[in-house]
C-alpha cells in the first residue's frame, strides 16, 4: 500500500479557547458556536474604578462571539460585562436560579434567554452539554467576612449592589462537554471532595481552576493531587492576573509539573498568555 505521508496537522472539529482575565474565558465549541464564562472585561476607564486593575485593553467589542455565558456566581468580577455581552450577541445566559431573576432585572436581560440552574443538574443544548456540581465561593475567613452594616454595601447604587451577596451563597462548578467529547471542566470556587468524587471518571481534558499560593487556593501538592484525581490531561488557571499578582503563576506552574512528572503523571499545568488563542482537539504527528 503506498505510504500515508499527508502532513502533521490538528484534525477538524477542535475546541479553542482564550483566557482574557478574572474567570473570563472565550470558547470556541467544534460546531462555531462560542462561550464566553464569567463574562468581565472593563475597559482601563471603566466607572467603576476598583475594576480598572483587571483591564488589558480588550473589552466586549473584541470577542469574536457570545453566544452562551455562563456564570459561576455573580460578584461583580465575574458579571461585570453581561448587560453588554447580552446587548452585542444575545446571548443565553446560564446561570444558578437562586439570582436568575436578578440578573434580569438588574442587567434589563429578556427571561426567555435566561437557563437557571441547580446544583447536580444535567443540561442538553444543541452545541454542548452542562453538568453542575455545587461549590463554595472561597476557604477565606476573617474580619472582613463578619456581616457588613449597611452604609459598607459593596458597589453602592450600581446594579453590583443586589446582586454580590448572591455571589459569596451560591458558587457552581461545571463541565462543558463539546459534540466531540471534549471536556472543559470549570472550577471558579472551591475544589473540594464532591468535585474529586463526582469527576474522577468524567474524562476531563481540560481542567480551568483557581489556583496558586497567592490566593491560597491550594499548594503545590494539593493542586497536583486535584488534577490526578480527576484525570486532567491539562490544568489551566483561573483569577490569576494582576489582583493575584500573576507574576507568582509562572514559577508555581513549574513546580507543579515538576512535583507530576516526579509522579509518573502526563498532564501539565499550563498558564496561557493573556488573549491569545489555544487549540484543543485529536491530531496526527510524525514522531
């Protein structure tokens, strides 16, 4: 038989995705269709002002689609940019019931765009499947956590107002799984047992996690551990940039794929540049 000699390449059908900043990612599903999660990206003078440090000089009018957001939880770092993503793709918003209706009241968001979701739930749409886990927001404890009196509202007068106690009661963690079978696993909160348990056999291929010793999300070790137990081939950071200091990323990325290799374990820690482009998906190399 003659021999097959067409070129290395990535087959159709691959999923590709951008990290923009905070939990704001940017993926492109095998069939076109695009999910933005966590839609937030304020410009470098954006009103609100303690937002402008999370700013790189790309905003909604720079994605290349919207046609989902998913939303973890609804602090404004994580929802800032919705009423305008909503406004530019008329997007469907998924998000967990307990704040649907204030995203709609508060974002002027039409309801029948608007997917609740509960914790444990399975959800078909057409380009993807969605599947909760119930998560908390942070292990954090401290003075600054005790009940706030009310002239120390977070956002006073801006639609952030209402909705930020809802972000610290109601955290989700989900897996977007594409047409190909391609898995995205989204950690925004907590990693804790139920995630182990309930993705050990899930086939994660990507694993997008907060993490790294800046926010005491987890160290080396335990970082590590999270991805081998649920199978990751790659783990990608989350909320890592200039409120986290993302100059420590860099350095504990390196240290965990030290600590897998020592273990035998094939996937990575990868820390992606700040909106570039990755593509995902089966391919064909001479080795």
């Amino acid at each position: 038989m003659p021999e097959n000699n067409f070129p290395a390449r990535m087959f159709p059908g691959a999923l590709s995705l951008r990290w923009l900043t905070a939990c704001c990612y940017e993926i492109r599903l095998p069939g076109g269709k695009t999910i933005v999660t966590d839609p937030f990206l304020p410009a470098p003078d954006d009103p609100m002002v303690h937002w402008r440090r999370y700013s790189f000089g790309t905003t909604v009018q720079d994605l290349e689609g919207g046609d989902y957001a998913i939303i973890s939880h609804p602090h404004g770092d994580h929802v800032g940019s919705l009423m305008e993503l909503f406004d530019r793709f008329g997007c469907r918003v998924l998000c967990h019931d307990a704040y649907a209706m204030r995203l709609v009241t508060n974002f002027q968001i039409r309801p029948q765009m608007v997917f609740p979701f509960e914790n444990n739930q399975h959800y078909e749409f057409q380009d993807f499947t969605l599947d909760t886990v119930v998560a908390r927001h942070s292990f954090k404890k401290g003075p600054e956590f005790l009940v706030r009196k009310p002239e120390e509202a977070i956002d006073p007068g801006t639609p952030f107002e209402t909705l930020n106690p809802y972000g610290g009661l109601f955290n989700t963690n989900f897996i977007i799984t594409a047409k190909n079978n391609l898995k995205v696993a989204f950690c925004g909160g907590c990693f804790e047992d139920v995630e182990r348990n309930r993705w050990r056999n899930a086939g994660i291929n990507v694993l997008l996690r907060q993490c790294g010793t800046a926010i005491q999300q987890g160290d080396v070790e335990s970082v590590a551990a999270d991805m081998m137990a649920v199978g990751a081939e790659l783990m990608l950071p989350l909320h890592h940039e200039k409120a986290y200091k993302n100059q420590a990323v860099l350095p504990f990325a390196e240290k965990v794929n030290q600590f897998l290799e020592e273990k035998g374990y094939p996937g990575r820690m990868f820390v992606p540049r700040q909106g570039q482009w990755y593509q995902l998906g089966v391919g064909i190399f001479q080795v």
